[in-house]
C-alpha cells in the first residue's frame, strides 16, 4: 500500500488549487484523475479562452441552500489573488464584458500554468486512473486516514479530497462519484440539476419561434422569484438560449414561465408622442429585429388581445396596455431544459451544511474534504465558478 498525505480525487481547477497549496507545506499530494486529458472544463470553457474569474465577485452571485457558506472562502482567497496569479505566469488576459476576464490567448495557458505550479510544489498527478473503492481506516471511531483502491493499486493517505465535480458535461467525463462517495461516508446530498443551461420550447411556441433562430437581442430577462438579469437573448433551433437565459435558467423551476422585458416600460407611450403617425409594426421594426416583430404579431397572446396593426395615435389606453404587458413582460414558459449534456454546471450537491466554511471539511468524517462543483454551491455565468474552485480549492489546501 503506497502512503500519502492527501490524495485529491479530481484534477480539475479546484483539485488542482488544493494539491498546489497542500503541497507547498510540504505535504505529499497525491492527485488521481479518470479522464485521459487534464481540465477538459476548463479548456471549453469561454470559448477555448476560460473565463478564469471575474472582476465582481460576491458572495450574492452563488445559489447555495446557505446563503452564508461562500464568504469566508471568497473573502481568504479572491479574484485579486488568482489574477495575481495568473499575472505572476505571464498570462495575458482582457475583460470582455461585465467584469469577466478572459485568456488573450487559449485555456492552455492556465492549465500550462496550473501544472507548472504543482511541478514545482511536488504534487503527483496520475490520469486516467478508474477508482473502484474508497474506505475509511477507522479504528475504535478514530480515522487513521482513507484507502483508495484504483487500477489494481491501493493508495494510502491521511487526508483525502474530493473534487469530482457534478454531472454537467457528460462527454468531458462527468459522473455522480462524488455524489456517491459524500452518500457512502453519510453526508447529505442535495438533488441536482442542469444549471447555466439552455431553454426547450413547448411545442405551441416552438411553431412561432424556431424560425427566429439566429436572432440576438439585449433584454432583461426575470424568474417568478424576481431575479433579473440585463444580458442578450439568443433564440436557436432548440429553444432559447444566450447569457440571459443562461443566467435566469439557475433560478427556474419546472412548470414557471419567465418573463422576457423585449422594451423598457414606457417605450411605447415615448413612441407615440415622438411618432404618432407610424404604425405599430413599423415602429416596432425600428426597435427589435424584424423577424420577432413578424413572429409576435403570429402568436397567441397577441390576437387574444385583438390588437390591429394601426398608427401609434389611434391606440386607446386598454390596448396600449396589452402592447406593453408582451414587450416589457413577454412570457414564455419552457418545456424543459437541455439538461447536463450543454448545461455549464449543476445545482445542488453535498449539503453544505456538513462541511465546514472555513476549511470544506466535512464535520462528521475528520479529514475527508469536498471542494468545488460537487458541492451545493453555483455561481452565475461569467467567472465566477472558476473562482469558486480557485477559493475552495485554496482553503482546504491551507489545512489537508
């Protein structure tokens, strides 16, 4: 049996934080990975580019069943801290929207950067290593450590981390080990689902709106709970998608509709006053693209509410405000999701309740640690899950 001190389960961006820190106290890290290319996610991710972190991390931009679970970790290690990093390799990076910073260059640049500095600190990394067993070496209740059967080999080590990950991605390698594995040792796993992930359509609006596909517009897009976020709409051949609906998809519940703002409200009242003389068509032509203008007067909301295509002036109050109840508050309720096959990360995971926010400990198993998107904790699009590997990775680093 080979002995280590921590053996990371998992060479992702948080697996591979955790080994770099561990290692630099002078621990002997061990990280185990199933897949035959190290940070597969974090070579899609944006593009081919990562969007490592971003400029606006807050602890109110993570889902989390506690609210309160991300601070300590965000506040010990930073954004200011990777970039520091990042700068420290040489890495040339932009901001491309929204606080979001992004390789100039490829992804490669942080794996590059991610293996340098575990070669450095001594970490041993071994891919595409299938994991058939892991025990606990209890003795009279006291953990001495954790066995981890893989590849015909059996590994020793005193502290072991799981940085599995969730089940978004599934072509990348993705699977419920981790889940698993939190179940044997009797911590709670919270359900899980797609998160990030595009919209499917019902099949009535599927008929009005596939043929949008390609079309892009700014809207702000709302979730019956009232979270709103200003990003671009994409309609595509599937359903809807873009970072509007990216973004809101965390926050949908089977069965509710979300609420699309197409125009401010008031749009059209200044529309009227400025040109009384066009008509509404036409008007709406020279706000949104033409095609979803063409695609609204075709659906059902709009001929329940018997509205003509007329010259703004000749509107009377009532249908005024049926024209703004579908521009500044279209709904549309989704047949689905496109689940974890294109979905960027999962909701829901190990409870975070059974760990600790300070080191990711799990409070009832001494020394078994959980980090990353296996745990019950998402952040928005944009940055800011790779920046929640990067803390929690760095924080049980401090400790295992």
């Amino acid at each position: 049996m080979k002995s280590w001190d921590v053996i990371v389960l998992g060479a992702g961006a948080a697996g591979l934080m955790c080994a770099i820190e561990a290692a630099k106290r002078g621990r002997r890290v061990l990280v185990l990975d199933h897949a035959k290319r190290l940070g597969g996610k974090i070579l899609m991710s944006g593009g081919g580019r990562c969007n490592f972190t971003n400029y606006y991390i807050e602890p109110t931009a993570y889902l989390c069943q506690n609210p309160h679970f991300v601070k300590s970790a965000l506040a010990r290690y930073s954004q200011w801290d990777f970039i520091g990093l990042v700068e420290k390799h040489g890495i040339p990076y932009h901001e491309k929207t929204l606080g979001q910073l992004f390789c100039d260059n490829t992804a490669q640049d942080i794996i590059d950067m991610l293996l340098k500095e575990s070669k450095a600190a001594g970490v041993t990394i071994k891919s595409r290593v299938a994991i058939t067993k892991v025990e606990c070496l209890a003795d009279d209740e006291i953990n001495d450590g954790f066995s981890v059967n893989s590849s015909g080999e059996t590994y020793h080590c005193q502290a072991l981390v799981v940085a599995t990950g969730g089940l978004s991605m599934p072509k990348l390698g993705a699977t419920p080990f981790g889940y698993q594995l939190a179940e044997q040792f009797g911590l709670e796993v919270l359900p899980t689902r797609a998160g990030l992930v595009p919209f499917t359509l019902q099949p009535e609006d599927k008929a009005t709106l596939e043929p949008l596909a390609g079309v892009s517009l700014p809207v702000v897009a709302s979730s019956v709970d009232g979270t709103r976020f200003s990003e671009n709409l994409l309609f595509t051949h599937r359903g809807l998608s873009g970072p509007a609906v990216l973004q809101i998809s965390s926050y949908w519940q089977a069965g509710e509709a979300i609420h699309f703002e197409l125009l401010p409200a008031g749009a059209l009242a200044q529309g009227i006053n400025e040109h009384p003389n066009q008509e509404l068509k036409t008007w709406l032509t020279h706000q949104l693209p033409k095609r979803l203008v063409e695609a609204l007067f075709l659906r059902t909301e709009w001929q329940q509410a018997n509205i003509a295509n007329k010259p703004l002036k000749q509107y009377v109050p009532k249908e005024i405000a049926a024209i703004e109840a579908i521009i500044s508050a279209w709904a549309i309720k989704p047949g689905g999701t496109e689940g974890y096959r294109t979905a960027e990360v999962t909701l829901g995971g190990v409870n975070t309740d059974e760990l600790s926010s300070k080191t990711m400990m799990a409070k009832r198993v001494p020394n078994l640690y959980f980090i990353g998107e296996v745990m019950d904790v998402t952040g928005w699009l944009g940055g800011y899950n790779f920046q929640w590997a990067w803390s929690s990775g760095w924080c049980a680093g401090q400790v295992v």
